[in-house]
C-alpha cells in the first residue's frame, strides 16, 4: 500500500519545508537501516515521543518512492483499519532542525508514523 509523506520544497501543515537535500538524506537513512535488516515500524496516531513502542506498532514501512517531487512510503499494514487508505499519510518521525525559513534539516530518521492527511497535501504550493 503506497501512501504520501512529503512534496519537495512545498510549506506543510506545519510551516516546514523538506528540500530535495533532506529528502536525499531520509532516503539514505531508510535504505542503511532496511540494509542492516532492521524493520523500520511506525506507530498511529503518531506519538510525541521519539522512541518507538513495538507494542503500538501499525505498519512496516517496506521501500521509499520519490516521483514528480513527492516521497511516498510503501507500507505493510499490521491492523485492518489500514486496509482503507482513504485519508491516510506517512509523517516523518526524526531528530531535526529547522532554519528561520522553515526548511527542515535532518540530522537522524527514526521512523514514519501514520497520520490523518490535509488535502491541502494534494495541492502544488511550491516555495
């Protein structure tokens, strides 16, 4: 099951900006921890702590897409209400600053947790 998590350099709910920079180190990160066999498990609703309880574990996220400047997580759902997708989203769970212009520096990727998506999400608001 393909959900979005982000559109390159587009101001999200939250006034933050993942450039193509961030989104090359996600990437990076994601593909280094499924290489080390670990599985990368998301949580729903996404918790405000930065560790991750396997007991609350929603999904798997499997693979990262990157087409037309939007990243997608391939997901494997763990709970049935999953199946239905229809206003769902990944979020980035990470260790991060943010400059004054809102754009978003990765510095360690934890996970992707599911959430309840904007439609806004779906709109081109390019910076």
């Amino acid at each position: 099951m393909r959900l979005p998590i982000l559109r390159i350099n587009q101001r999200n709910e939250h006034g933050r900006i993942y450039t193509h920079e961030s989104v090359n180190v996600i990437m990076k990160q994601f593909r280094e921890k499924t290489n080390n066999n670990l599985a990368v498990v998301g949580e729903f609703p996404q918790p405000e702590r930065s560790t991750i309880d396997l007991r609350n574990a929603s999904h798997e996220v499997v693979s990262l897409i990157l087409e037309d400047d939007v990243l997608y997580g391939e997901i494997r759902p763990y709970i049935p209400f999953i199946q239905d997708k229809m206003g769902l989203k990944l979020n980035i769970r990470a260790f991060a600053s943010i400059t004054h212009d809102g754009i978003i520096e990765i510095a360690e990727l934890i996970t992707f947790d599911l959430h309840y998506i904007e439609f806004k999400f779906l709109t081109k608001n390019v910076v």
